[in-house]
C-alpha cells in the first residue's frame, strides 16, 4: 500500500461544484473536463464527477479528513460557503480534533486537526 491518493465527489453540478471547491479550498483546478475536474490539495488529489442521477442523498459510510491548521476558523468558513453541519469540531484525543460539512451536493468533507501527522513517518 502507498497510501492515500485520490477522494472523489459526486455531485449534480459540474460547474458549480468546480467553483465552490475552489473557493472551499483555495485552490483552481488543475484537471477540468466535463467528466472529470481534478484539484491538487497539499499533493493529495481531489477529484469531482458529475452525477448521472443527482441527489442530496448520500451515504455516510466513509469519511476522509482533510489536514487543517485551525478547525474552528475552517469550519466556520465552511459553513459561510454554504456548507452544513455534519458533525461540529470535536476534540478526540489530545489535541487531535475532527469537524465535518456537508457540501451543496450532499458530500461529506471531513476536516482534520492532527499535529502528530507526519507524511515523513512511515
């Protein structure tokens, strides 16, 4: 295993999706097609696919968390963007924290504050 590479999300608006997670993550993308539009997030990708089908509806079976420096503020912003709440910043251990939003499109967007996370520990 290699770790962690690519965390998509489906959602019902290509166009407006690639805008909103622009802003969400301060980034453009670097991939953008009509199937695919493809964001390097901090060397992780993160990748939109338009829905055949789409719906608000989906599945909280899998959370990825994105590394954040300060949940709180990040949340916040988040939420201005027009995310909601999933699940406020909750500390879990130590000064592990984890916060979650629910995208336009009904995704969950995990948020992670982990000062022992180390990409160089392996």
């Amino acid at each position: 295993m290699l770790g962690l590479r690519t965390v998509i999300y489906k959602v019902g608006d290509l166009n407006k999706a690639k805008e909103w997670y622009a802003k969400a993550f301060n980034t453009q993308p670097y991939f953008d097609e009509p199937y695919y539009v493809g964001f390097n997030i901090g060397g992780y990708e993160l990748g939109l696919l338009p829905e055949e089908k789409p719906t608000v509806e989906k599945n909280d079976s899998v959370l990825a968390y994105w590394g954040v420096n300060e949940i709180e503020k990040e949340f916040k912003r988040f939420l201005e963007l027009g995310s909601i709440v999933h699940e406020i910043p909750t500390n879990v251990s130590g000064e592990l924290m984890v916060a979650s939003v629910k995208d336009p499109w009904g995704n969950i967007i995990g948020l992670i504050y982990n000062p022992e996370f180390n990409l160089d520990k392996q």
